[in-house]
C-alpha cells in the first residue's frame, strides 16, 4: 500500500522518473542533467504546441507577404513567454490545483466561471482550426477530409487516455521531434542567413506600416501568446506532481521552449519568405495549403510535402493540448479526478469531456457549408478579448501572499510583468476593435492606445514601487512551502484600486463581449 501511495506521488516525465522520497540536492552536471530530463515536458510541449494550425499559418503567411520583414518581432516574445508561463508554472507547483479553481478560490465563484466558460468556449473554436490544418495538410496528400479528421480524433483520443501520464509524455514529444523537419525544409528552400539575422533585430516592414501589415503582427503576437497556455502549464504541472523543490529545473524547461517556439516560427517565415515571397506581393496569401502547394511549385515537390507535414504535426499537438487545457478546465469546476495517469473507468467525466470535444469539433469541420473563416476571424477575436483578462488574473495571483507565500513575484518582476501585461493589453483591445470594426485606422488607434498605456506606466510604476509590501521572513525551507487548503486562506485584501480594475475587466468583457457577438451574427447572416 505504501509502494502504491509513494508510486502516486513520483514524478514520472518522459525521460525519466524522481522518487517521492528522492528530495535531496543535486550535486554534479549528470545529476542535474538527468533530473532536468525528468522534469522537461510541460514547459516545452505548451510552447511548442503553441505552433499550432494557426502559428503556421500567421507565419507562412508574415513570410510570403512580407518576406523577412517582420522577423524582429519574434525575439521580442521571449521575455514575454518565459514572464507569463514562469508565473502560471509556479502557482501550479506551489499550490497543486488548476488555474480556473485557483481563480474561482480567490475571486469569486463569478470570476472563476466567467473565465472557464471563456476558455472552453475559445478552445473549441481554437480546435476546430486545428482540425482544418488536419484537413488542409491532408489534401495536399489528396487524403479526404472524411478520412483524416476522423483519424486525428481517434489518435488524439487514444493517446491521451491511455491512463498513463508518463505514456502521453512520451507521445508528446514523439510529436515534438517531428517538427524538426523544418531542417530539411530550411535546407532545401535555402533562405537568406543574413537576412534572417539582420531583420531580426532591425525593425521594419515591407511595403510600409499598412493596417494589413500591422494586424499582422499582432497576429504573430495573439498566436505566440494564448490564454490556453496558462491553464495547459498549471494544470500539466500538478497532474506531473512538480513542486516547488523542482521548480528551478521547470523554469529551464519553459526557457528552453521558448526559444524553440521562437526559433521554429523564425525558420518557418524563412521557409516561406525564401520560397514565395518573390512571387507576388503583400495579398498573395490564401491559406496554408496554397502555401504548401506555392513551394511545391516554385521550390519542388519536396519542400511542400515536407510543409504539409509540419502543418499535420503542429495541427495535431495543437489540438491534443488544447483540449486537453479544456478538460483540465473543466475539472476544475467540480471535484472529479481530472488526471492523465487515471483510467477512463476512474475518471469518466475527464475523458468524457476530452472525447466530447474532439468528436463535436471534429464534426464541425466537416459539416458541408460550416462557417470554417467565420470561425477563425471569432478565435483571433476571442484571443484579443481574453488576454488582457487572464493576463492580470494571473499578475494578481501571483501577488497574493496567501497564496505563494515567499514565492509571491519579486518588485522587479512585478515591475516587467506589468508593462508585458500593458502592452499585451493594447494589442488584444487593438485587434479586438478592428475586428469588429473593420474601417477602423489600426495605426492611429494603436498609437493612441500605446500613449495613454505608456503615461499610465509612467505615473503608476513609481507608485506601485513606493507601496510594494517589505519582504516577509518564513521559518521554513522556501522548498518546502506549499499553499495550505484554499478553503482556509484569509480572503484577498478589498483595495479600491483592486475593484477598479476587477470592474473594468468586467466591463471591457461585456462590452466588447456583446460587439463580438453582434458582428459574428452580422456576418453570418450577410
């Protein structure tokens, strides 16, 4: 019995496994190397699996339309990605639960509903995007629709319930290899080295900042930067059993994924710039399989094979791991057992909800005459709804001391979380506005936006450093700390400035939910 409860409580990666009692320090490159490979997978596989159907497809396309161009967005990301994922990663090591439970504990049964019911309304549509990528790469192989879809769904639905965690890790990164055929794609469209290293740092846009060249760009931003990501990282976090004594070597693992992600997105605007890019001009875009079609043309038959198998592998773990995001999510509403390593008899509502999704999206896809770009203009929408929301949710969390204990963010964290909050808060308003106002000057409006945010920092930054809270001494290993049951935590502190922008979060969400709504129904019925 004991065997058992100490088998529950290891940690069992892809690469290896840490015993329950094993807490010991690691002395040595070997020793800290094997634990790394044990504890490596959740950080990499959100990131990677962030390039999905639709990061390929915003890629391709800043590629073919502008050539290298808007490549020195993508550095720009990293701090982003290793700010955001570092903060989720550690309230799910230190507080063992979700994050759509963590939100509904300290904010309220409304908050925490509100935000669920936004992610898995987002998933689903994120889902069947990742489907149409199936589709779309599939038919450069002229496999139908019918036939693929219906596969992915079945291998996704396998691969995850195999009551296994350790047997879906291992899955997971079988996917992540594959997309090291962008090697021998780099090497057969042979983009320009310089111009990839030179347009990464130099800013600039071909054609001149049009609203076209600008939305995409925050497209790059909204596909590299997706609300999924928290729930997927906190919640893989506490069904791997990494606590805080392992965080360390999590973070390493988010680091090491962002640069991947970033890397991979650069070579693959590469791919397109060097392989499209001359012929034609910033409109030539159509979707991802004219692309793949577009290289088999211009560069050979090889080059768009090998791209429509990137488009399949980046569709697949897209959608394994954003569904999985969303049964994670949904577990946190009720107190059913939502783990990999549970069988589908012990946790039928978990896997209930994961095969739900994949067949109802699946569905979808494939209806004749489904709104397919309907759905896909409502994700880059949604996207641009919920960022700013999850964003300072998890910016407050991370601010509880009731919580995180010592490990609440440091004043300088604080201080860069905040300004990454503030310009992903412009972006998403900017791209939610121009959706659904489509004669809208992206420019302007981006530029006055920025100005009111950047004297915003100016002014609240120094008063927020000034009010910082002096740093509270724990008798206790900081390792060791974990947040005690969050039915007995003291509730948050009620600040003014706290409803404030609790109730212009709420307010942004009505508002601009209702304007999303409205001009879906106008499209769909135009």
């Amino acid at each position: 019995m004991q065997n058992e409860a100490a088998k529950e409580n290891q940690i069992s990666g892809a690469f290896g496994t840490i015993k329950a009692h094993d807490v010991g320090n690691r002395h040595g490159l070997r020793a800290r190397f094997l634990t790394l490979i044990a504890i490596i997978g959740p950080g990499l596989i959100v990131m990677v699996g962030d390039n999905d159907a639709g990061g390929v497809s915003t890629y391709a396309q800043a590629g073919q339309n502008f050539a290298y161009t808007m490549l020195w967005t993508l550095p720009l990301l990293i701090p982003v990605l290793i700010i955001n994922q570092e903060m989720v990663a550690r309230l799910g090591a230190v507080t063992g639960v979700g994050h759509g439970r963590l939100i509904r504990e300290r904010f309220g049964k409304y908050w925490g509903n509100v935000s669920i019911g936004s992610i898995l309304l987002l998933n689903f549509l994120i889902i069947i995007t990742e489907f149409i990528g199936v589709s779309l790469s599939m038919e450069y192989f002229g496999v139908s629709p019918y036939v693929s879809v219906p596969i992915a769904v079945i291998l996704l639905f396998t691969v995850t319930a195999s009551g296994s965690f350790q047997r879906w890790e291992r899955f997971m990164m079988l996917f992540v290899a594959i997309n090291f055929v962008i090697v021998p794609l780099v090497i057969i469209t042979k983009p320009h080295f310089s111009s990839l290293a030179s347009h990464s740092v130099i800013p600039g846009i071909r054609g001149g900042a049009s609203s076209a060249a600008v939305l995409l760009i925050i497209s790059i931003i909204g596909t590299t930067v997706a609300p999924w990501q928290l729930y997927f990282q906190q919640s893989n976090i506490v069904d791997k059993k990494i606590t805080p004594r392992w965080l360390n070597y999590e973070r390493v693992d988010t680091v090491i994924g962002s640069l991947i992600v970033v890397v991979s997105a650069a070579l693959m605007i590469g791919v397109a710039a060097a392989g499209l890019s001359g012929h034609g001009n910033t409109n030539s875009y159509t979707d991802a399989l004219g692309v793949a079609r577009g290289l088999g043309h211009y560069v050979g038959k090889g080059s768009g094979a090998l791209f429509a198998l990137l488009l399949l592998n980046a569709s697949v773990i897209g959608a394994a791991a954003v569904t999985l995001a969303s049964t994670y999510a949904l577990g946190d509403l009720g107190a059913s057992r939502h783990s990999l390593n549970a069988r589908i008899r012990d946790a039928k509502a978990f896997f209930g909800s994961f095969a739900a999704l994949l067949v109802v999206a699946g569905v979808v896809t494939l209806l004749p005459g489904a709104p397919l770009g309907l759905i896909t203009l409502a994700v880059q929408a949604m996207c641009g709804l919920m960022l700013p929301s999850t964003t300072i949710f998890v910016l407050l969390l991370c601010n509880d001391r009731e919580v995180l204990g010592p490990w609440v963010n440091g004043k300088w964290l604080n201080v860069a979380a905040t300004v990454i909050v503030s310009v992903l808060v412009v972006l998403s308003i900017t791209m939610m506005v121009s959706t659904l106002f489509t004669s809208v000057n992206v420019v302007a409006l981006l530029s006055t936006l920025g100005i009111i945010v950047f004297i915003g920092l100016v002014v609240g930054l120094p008063i927020g450093l000034r009010r910082a809270e002096a740093k509270v001494d724990y008798p206790i290993d900081k390792r060791d700390w974990r947040t005690p049951r969050l039915t007995l935590l003291a509730p948050p502190p009620t600040s003014l400035a706290r409803r404030i922008l609790l109730r212009a979060v709420g307010s942004y969400l009505l508002v601009a939910g209702t304007l999303l709504v409205v001009r879906i129904i106008q499209l769909a019925t135009s």
